[in-house]
C-alpha cells in the first residue's frame, strides 16, 4: 500500500486511489481560503486542488494539463491537480499558497 506524506500526515491507501479523495478523507485541507467552499468538488475544472508531488502518480490526463494551461496556472509548473491524481506509489504533497494553489510560497 502506498503512503501519502501530507500536512505532517503519513496516510496509506490503495493503489490507484483518488489523491483528492484520499487527502479529504484524512482530514487534509487541501483548499486555500476560500476555495474551500468555492471549488468543483473533483470535475477537475476549477484548479483549486493544484499541488507539487513528488513520487509515483499516474501520467496527467487532458483535464488536468488543459486546467493548468490556462491563467492562473502555467503549464511549466511543476502541479498537478489533486482531484485528476491516482496514487501509484509512496508520495510527498506539497501544497503552495494562492486561491488556486499557484503561488510561490509553501503552506504545508
């Protein structure tokens, strides 16, 4: 089972699950401000859940690269988001400040 390191948190789950799903479900504030009420709730169209991962993830669908192409992401940023994420092997999250997550400085 991987793990998934996060806000001080180390979480196992399975194989190809959803990193949004897993993160909320382990009690991880993945939203900055008030994305938290504001966000797409996993369509993958807002870009709210934008995070850096290091580690085993699957390969960027065309939501997540097509979200994070347009303002106020950039496509050579090293994000992905969240909620277009399955987990492949242990990971480290880290997520920046920003509305959607594109900022520079970490928050956890």
């Amino acid at each position: 089972m991987p793990t998934v390191s996060a806000q001080g948190k180390s979480i196992q789950c399975e194989v190809g699950a959803n990193l949004r799903q897993v993160l909320r479900a382990n009690g991880i504030d993945l939203y900055n401000g008030q994305a938290q009420l504001i966000n797409c709730r996993g369509l993958g169209t807002c870009g709210t859940c934008a995070v850096q991962i290091v580690g085993a993830v699957s390969e960027a669908n065309w939501k997540d690269r097509t979200r994070r192409s347009l303002p106020p992401h950039s496509p050579d940023r090293d994000l992905r988001l969240a909620c277009q994420t399955e987990v492949l092997g242990d990971i480290t999250i880290i997520k920046y400040d920003g509305f959607w997550g594109q900022g520079l400085q970490r928050t956890w």
